[in-house]
C-alpha cells in the first residue's frame, strides 16, 4: 500500500530557505513523491489555487506570512482545509508546538530534521488522511443509503397500492393496441380495404382449397386507376387520396360480400372472386367496375372522372403460390392498358409468355449494357450525283451471347422504357466519334465525313446533354462539325420548351442537326422554322412508293421546303434504281440504302475507305453523266 501511495502523493514544500527546498525535494523524489515547491506563504497560496497537494511541508519562520498564518489561510479555505499540514521549524518551544498543532496541523518536525522521520511522519499521515477520508465518504454513504431506504420503503408502499391497478389498466391498453397492429398489419390506412398482406393470405388459403378440389373455381382482377397521376399531381394529394377512398367504396359495391377487395399501393386494387360457378362471373363484375368507375366522382368542389384498366386471371391457370396469380394478373392488366385503357383483358398463354420474354429480354438487355454487348454497323450516305461517300449513319446493334446480331428496334423502345438509354447512348456517342477519328487519322479523304448518331427523345432531356457531347468530341479529336444528331420527326413535334432550347444550344456549340423519317408527321411543317435543323431525311415510305404520283409530290414539297431553307436532303431506303433515277431528276443530291450498301460493320467499312470506291455500282455509273 506504502508503494502505492508513494507514487501518487503529491507533496508541497513551503520554506524560505532555498537549500532546504532544494534538499528536500530532491530526497523526496527520490523516494517516489512528486513534489512541489513554494518559497514562501504567498507562494504556497497561489499553487494551491491551480491544484490541491496530499500534504503540505509548511515552514514557520517566513518573511511576510509567516507558516502560522499561511495555515490559517489554507485552513479557512474550503477547497484546502482538509489537506494535512506537517510544520517544520527550529523553534522547539512547546507554546510553538501548541500554537501550530492549535491552526489545525498535524504534526511537527523540529529543524534539522532526520530525512527518514521526515518520510514516516508523511507516510503515516498520508494513510490517516486517506483512512479519514474513506471512513468520512463511507459515513456519508451510510447516512445517504439509510435516508434512501426509508425513502425508498414510504414509496413502494404507495407504490404496491396502486401496482395491481396499473397492471390491469396496463393489459388492457396491450389488447387494444395489439388488436389495433393485428389490424393495422392486414389493411391499407387510407382506404380501410385489406392490404397486400392480408390479400395474399386469403388467396393462399384459397389456392389450397382448389388444389383440393378440382372443381373449385376463383378468380382474380388486378385494378389500376387510369389517368390517376394526372389528377394527383394536378388538384393535389388531398384530392388524390380521397378519390382513392371513395374508389374504394364503388368497388366494394360491386363486388358480393364474399369477395376480397385490397389495395396493393398507390393506384393499384386487387379483388378476390372465390367459389365462382363459371369464369363468366369475374367478366361481369369486371364490367360492373368498369360502369361504376367511368361515373364522375365529386370531390370538394371537383367534378372528376377516371376510368380503369383490369387484368383478370383464373383458377384454371393452375397457380400453386399468390404472388404468381397477383404477378398473372397485373400482366394481364398491362395488356389492357397497351389496347387503350378502360378496358378489362382476360389473361392467355400467349400473353403471358409474351410478358415472360420481355422480362427476360429486360434482364438481358440490362446486362448487356454493363457488359457493353453491343456494337455499331455504319450505313454510307452517298452523294446521288457523283457517288462519292459523304458519311455514315451509326447504327447501334446487339450482339447477344449467342453471337445473334439484334437490330435497335427490338431493344432501343425497351432501353428507353426501364431508363437505360441514357447509358447506351453515351456509349454509342463514344464510339462513332472514336471510329470517326480513326478513319480520319488513317485516310485523309476522309477528313471530311460525317458520322450520324441518333439521339432519343429521352436524351433530349438530358440536363449535360451538349457538354458531354463536347466532352467526347474533345476526346475523340474529330471535328465538331463532323457530327451530327438525328432526331425522329415525333420527337420533333413533340419537343418541349426544354428540349427546343437544349437543341439550339448544340447548334450553337456547331453540331449538326438532322430530322429522321420527315414527312411521317403532318404538322412538322408548321413547326419547322423553329428548330435550327441543318438535314432532312425523306423517310423511306415515300421513297419506296415514289412511283405514285401524292408519294412523289411529297418528295417534291419537301427538297422544295429544305431548298428554301437552306437544308441538305438525305433520301433513306433507295433500293432500286428506279428510285435512284426518280430521286436525282427531283434534285436529291444524297441518299443512302441497300441499293449502295447496307449497314457494315467497323471493319468492313474501314476497307470500303481503303478502297476510295465511287459508291455506285458499276451498273449505276451511266447515271452519273446523266
């Protein structure tokens, strides 16, 4: 223990005499204190301010505060009055002794004192103090626990008397509250319908008892309000919700009381027919929802009117599980929708394999997009009147794991469905300009070719649209004006504000802009003056029936419009010569089909360069001295 304080204490020295404080100190560190050291009374006080020592060396005899009043000091002090004070001095009167011991200290050591009376008499009353303190925190804890426990045995008392009412007040609140979850857990809060859970388990429950009997019959209508967002997002939530509700009530009233109407989320009901007679059963109550629904509903002060798209599935499909009969029946209510809303659409084999590949071919296809499966072919846009190679079009295919080359249409209109046509078309971009800028560097005749990517509607939206794409021009080190963007005709009627401004923007940084298959949309005329398009591409319908006379004169309202203009004109799909002849006495001056070429891979449409072939075949080249 002596070992264990000798190491802590802190001991501080008052003596005006430098060679005792030095001496001192010295042979208290040495035996293990730390020490600290004052020279005199005001000294002693201002270091005590800054932390309390164990115990105090206090000599007596100083100049200006003596040790008698310097303890007088600390003991009046509430910080340091506890601290032990061992006197030194040479006076050895016993009036000294007493006036000191009187001050409060604790013992004194005549001067010149023995080093080693001087390390008992501090170890000793280092023990005392600790053993003074330990019995005083124990004594109050003593004092503390026993007011607690009289304390603590007047509470339980009051406590025990109303314990047994609590208890009771508090099992029954339990019931309320877990029937209140038992409930909550099973129904949709806005509506009070049944959830998806509580759904699922009614039609296991019935699923089993058709596996049980063959000749037991349900149903299953998957109901999804048309047109809902539009009314959500234009009067509001509140609104919304309570056309939720009050749908709600209408196909409860059409249903029987043994039906099941639930809600899945959102817009979405699902409703239950169990121990049908006949399949015809689900069909008229799909009917009923259809005629309740289509009646308006008044909101506040809102006439509203919807209607609904239901897809229906029956027992007889042979399901095992609910979430497959729910999955069959919001496929067949998607069917609906394709065919134009308000409708019902009872679910078949062949629509279900349909939706089964296409979600397979969704899976694939966003595979593909991580793994980059695709590549471009390169269709050449020849000059009509001299057969030179103007350019190509980049044409994006995918390249399936079984080496089978799927063209765009039957994955670009899905790329833009499921969100992933941003991706694929930063990648497209990438790699026609790479390959532009290779052919460049590699042929100098092709200098002055043009690559034609096509850019989605979606795309259009795209916020960095234009920097990006000076990002990859930039990277690429291909002329800027080398590029150019075909945009669909749709798209270009449809083009918002937003869009119509991001692409004047990308004309103004000098990228050139193309409208595809023009001539398919009837008011693209009017809007025509409104973009800065540089190209028009005849849309190859009118090329193909350029034979008859309304096919040929929309060729010649449009190279007549693009003249006035000042657009170039690009006619697609030219086959026969036939159309080649027709197109240049109308003044086309390019074009670009299978009559030149068809769409050809990077390395076969590098060779065509090495060529530097006239792209005419040799049976078309009387055309070029016509």
């Amino acid at each position: 223990m002596n070992s264990q304080l000798d190491r802590k204490n802190i001991v501080l020295v008052v003596d005006d005499n430098p060679n005792n404080l030095s001496v001192l100190s010295d042979y208290l560190e040495q035996v293990g204190f730390e020490v600290w050291v004052a020279g005199d009374g005001e000294s002693a006080l201002q270091k005590v301010e800054y932390g309390c020592p164990d115990i105090i060396l206090l000599d007596i005899m100083m100049p200006l505060l003596d040790g008698f009043e310097t303890c007088s000091l600390l003991k009046a002090n509430s910080v340091t009055k506890d601290i032990p004070i061992i006197f030194m001095s040479s006076l050895s009167e016993t009036v000294d002794k007493v006036k000191g011991l009187s001050l409060g200290a604790v013992d004194y050591i005549t001067k010149p004192f023995q080093y080693e009376e001087v390390l008992v008499r501090l170890r000793l009353h280092l023990e005392m103090s600790l053993l003074n303190k330990t019995m005083e925190e124990k004594n109050l804890l003593l004092g503390h626990l026993t007011y607690q426990l009289e304390n603590r045995v007047e509470e339980r008392t009051s406590e025990l008397k109303s314990a047994l009412h609590e208890l009771q007040a508090a099992y029954l609140e339990l019931l309320a509250k877990e029937e209140q979850l038992r409930y909550d857990a099973f129904h949709d809060s806005l509506t009070g319908l049944a959830n998806r859970a509580c759904f699922i388990k009614e039609l296991n429950n019935v699923i089993e008892l058709a596996t049980l009997n063959s000749d037991y019959l349900y149903a299953v209508l998957f109901i999804d309000i048309d047109r809902f967002k539009v009314v959500n997002d234009s009067l509001g939530h509140l609104v919304g919700d309570e056309l939720l509700k009050n749908a709600a009530k209408r196909l409860q009233d059409c249903g029987s009381q043994t039906n099941i109407v639930a809600r899945l989320g959102g817009d979405e009901f699902i409703m239950l027919l169990a121990d049908i007679t006949e399949n015809n059963e689900a069909i008229e109550t799909a009917d009923r929802i259809l005629e309740n629904l289509r009646m308006p509903f008044n909101i506040d002060k809102y006439e509203i009117s919807i209607a609904a798209s239901i897809g229906i599935t029956f027992s007889t499909m042979g399901y095992n599980c609910a979430t497959d009969v729910i999955r069959d029946a919001d496929i067949a209510m998607y069917q609906a929708k394709i065919k134009g809303k308000n409708r019902y659409e009872v679910l078949t084999t062949a629509i279900k394999i349909k939706a089964e590949t296409r979600l397979q071919m969704e899976n694939d296809l966003r595979k593909a997009i991580e793994l980059q499966e695709f590549c471009l072919y390169y269709q050449p846009i020849v000059s009509l009147s001299t057969g030179h190679l103007l350019g190509f079009e980049a044409l994006v295919r995918w390249r399936c794991a079984s080496g089978e080359l799927v063209p765009p249409v039957k994955f670009i209109p899905l790329a833009e469905e499921i969100g992933a046509i941003n991706s694929l078309g930063w990648w497209v971009f990438q790699e026609a300009c790479h390959q532009l800028c290779f052919w460049q560097q590699q042929f100098p005749h092709a200098l002055t070719l043009t690559v034609n990517v096509n850019v989605s509607p979606i795309q259009l939206k795209q916020i960095n649209l234009a920097e990006r794409i000076q990002e990859i021009i930039k990277s690429s080190g291909i002329s800027i004006s080398c590029l150019k963007l075909e945009i669909t005709e749709s798209c270009f009627l449809e083009a918002s504000t937003c869009e119509a401004k991001m692409l004047k923007q990308l004309k103004n940084q000098g990228i050139k802009l193309c409208i595809d298959d023009f001539g398919t949309g009837y008011s693209s005329l009017s809007r025509l003056h409104e973009f800065p398009i540089d190209t028009l591409k005849i849309d190859r319908s009118f090329v193909s029936r350029i034979s008859t006379g309304k096919s040929q004169q929309v060729i010649e309202t449009i190279l007549t419009l693009a003249q006035g203009f000042g657009m170039d004109v690009v006619a697609e799909g030219i086959e026969t010569l036939e159309e080649l002849e027709t197109l240049r006495s109308l003044g086309c001056e390019q074009g670009q089909g299978y009559l030149f070429s068809k769409p050809l891979d990077s390395q076969v449409a590098t060779q065509l360069l090495l060529n530097n072939a006239k792209m005419l075949p040799v049976r078309l080249l009387p055309f070029l001295s016509a």
